[in-house]
C-alpha cells in the first residue's frame, strides 16, 4: 500500500495559519483557489495534478480539523466517492458529515489502526488528506510513501506544520519532481527513501 500526502503550504512550511484560514493560497493566482472544497485539495495552479492524484487513489484518511474545517464552510466530506478514514475522537462527526457514498469510517488511537484496516480492505493507494497532525503522526510509524506539496510564495508564520508533531524521527525522501507552477508557486515531490 502507498501513501500519498498531497497538500498545499507556504514558504515557512505551513498548511494552513494560527486561524485555520487558507486565504493565504489565493496568492498562487488560480481560480480553484478560492473554492473552499478545492483547498483542502490545496490551491493554485495544480488542480490537473490534484484531479491525476484523487484519480489514482482508492480510499482516503482525514484529520478531524481538516473535515471541521470543511463543514464551517458549509460543505460535506467532498470526496464522499472514495471509502474514507476519519481520525477522530469526536463520535458525532461522521454524522456532521452527512451522507456519503462510501463509507466514512471514524477510528482513533494510533494510526496503525486505520492504515492494517485500509490494507485489509485491500486498498492500494491512499490519499493522505491532512492535516499536519495526522500527516505527523503517519511519519512517525513511517506510513508515509510520497509527499506532494504545492508551494505558496509566502509565509505565514504560524499555524499547522506540514508534519505537525513534536518530534519525529528522521526520515529520508528522494526529491523526484521539482516544477514551478504559474503563480510563483513550486511543486515538489518527494519519494521515501527506505534503505
Ligand atoms: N493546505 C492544505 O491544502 C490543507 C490540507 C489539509 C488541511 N488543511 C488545514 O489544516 C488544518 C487542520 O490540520 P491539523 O493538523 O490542525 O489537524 P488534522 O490533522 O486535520 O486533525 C487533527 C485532529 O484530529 C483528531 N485526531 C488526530 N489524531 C488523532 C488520533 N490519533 N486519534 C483520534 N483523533 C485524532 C483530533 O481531533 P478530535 O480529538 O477533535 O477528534 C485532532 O485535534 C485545517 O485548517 C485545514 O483546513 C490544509
């Protein structure tokens, strides 16, 4: 199974500011930008590389602040088409979420959990949804298979880290794709690297 962290960030490496706004992605210029269902699937111009990558995955696991964030936006779980794990401790949420077409599937505790039930259901490729604190925590027992990230060009100073945890262990990625995107925003795409 291959784990995909497919998001957005600025210059200083964060996904969203102290305030849980994404506003800050609007600067990379692209229409979609603006659309709140199209920044958790992050922003600028990277849509045809966001479609390519929600085309090629099979299932899904979300962060509780990343679908909260959804729903004050007054939107559902947007990728209801995909079966989805949501990693939460808050038993109401799938609920909050409305209906789906697959199932949304709420587990809590460690994230080995989620990532033995996905691979027994057979899935091959999963879209790491966000946010930092879930990506962090995927990192940590090295769940994390390849990080795509578009690059704002600005800083934000605070706020979720890309990997948001307190310490990690190190762990290498090879840089494979390194492109910039219309709007002085750059895509970077790194490999685990496990020898
Ligand atoms: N730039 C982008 O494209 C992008 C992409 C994704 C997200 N974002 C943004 O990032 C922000 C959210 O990221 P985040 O790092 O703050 O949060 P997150 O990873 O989405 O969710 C963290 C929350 O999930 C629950 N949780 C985490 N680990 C858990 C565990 N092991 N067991 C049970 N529950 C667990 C906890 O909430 P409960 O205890 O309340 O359940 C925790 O507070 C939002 O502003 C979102 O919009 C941006």
């Amino acid at each position: 199974m291959h784990v995909v962290w497919f998001t957005a960030m600025s210059m200083d490496g964060r996904i969203a500011t102290a305030g849980d706004s994404l506003d800050f992605l609007d600067l990379m210029g692209s229409p979609e930008a603006s659309d709140d269902t199209e920044q958790v699937a992050p922003g600028g111009d990277d849509s045809s590389d966001f479609e390519a990558m929600v085309k090629s995955v099979d299932a899904i696991i979300v962060g509780a602040s990343t679908l909260r964030w959804l729903l004050r936006g007054g939107h559902g779980w947007p990728h209801g088409d995909l079966p989805t794990w949501l990693i939460t401790h808050d038993e109401g949420l799938v609920a909050a979420a409305g209906a789906t077409d697959k199932p949304l599937r709420a587990v809590s505790g460690s994230l080995e959990t989620a990532f033995e039930e996905i691979e027994a259901a057979g899935h091959q490729r999963v879209w790491l949804a966000g946010g930092g604190s879930v990506a962090g925590q995927a990192l940590a027992i090295d769940r994390v298979d390849e990080v795509i990230v578009t690059v704002a060009p600005t800083a934000v100073g605070a706020g979720p880290a890309l990997f948001d945890a307190p310490d990690l262990p190190l762990r290498r990625f090879r840089l494979a794709e390194c492109r910039p995107l219309p709007g002085d925003a750059a895509l970077l795409r790194w490999v685990r690297e496990r020898s």
